[in-house]
C-alpha cells in the first residue's frame, strides 16, 4: 500500500489524536518542537522528554493540523485497520468503512 493510501485513510479518522487510544503523546528526542509549540500542544520551555495531552489541539475536522511535523510517536503508530490495508488484506474502500463504523459507535 502507498503512503498516499495510508495518510489518506489517516487524516479522516483521528481516532488515535483524540483521546480514544491513548491520553498523552510523548515527545521524543528527534521531533520538531517549535511546530508543536506553535500548534500550542507544547508550552514554552518544553521539549523532548515531554508530553502533550489527548485530545490533541493539533486535531480540527478529524484532520492533524501538523501531520507532516507530527511526533515519532504519532509517525510509528499504526492501527489494526492501517496495518491490514498496508498489508493488502483490505482495501482503502473497506479501511474507510472500518473507520466510519468506529467513528460512529464513538459518538
């Protein structure tokens, strides 16, 4: 599967940004702090080693407002659903309606 595919599929889900997977994201050493700060998810003094809680400010519409800047974090997670359709098993069809199921059942 394309990376094209995957953000795709990723950009309108948001399940793992707004608090229904996790309730922190840490920032690692490599990530670029001064986007997360200007997103507001950071405050002034913070870095590596910190967190920024979930749901994260960055997240507008279901859509990452800093998705090319986002954390090592956010970049290595890759839910059920994105790992099936990397791996072939589903399409981008059947991985937006997995999506759309689950963000129904959320609400």
């Amino acid at each position: 599967m394309t990376a094209d595919h995957s953000s795709a599929l990723c950009v309108t889900c948001g399940l793992c940004c707004d608090g229904t997977f996790f309730s922190e994201v840490r920032v690692g050493e490599a990530d670029p702090v001064e986007p997360l700060k200007a997103a507001g998810l950071l405050p002034a003094g913070a870095g590596p080693g910190d967190s920024f809680p979930q749901p994260c400010g960055a997240l507008h519409g279901g859509c990452c407002q800093v998705y090319a800047e986002r954390p090592a974090a956010c970049r290595a997670f890759r839910c059920l659903t994105l790992w099936r359709l990397d791996s072939g098993e589903i399409d981008l069809a059947k991985a937006r309606d997995i999506v759309t199921q689950a963000l129904a059942l959320q609400r």
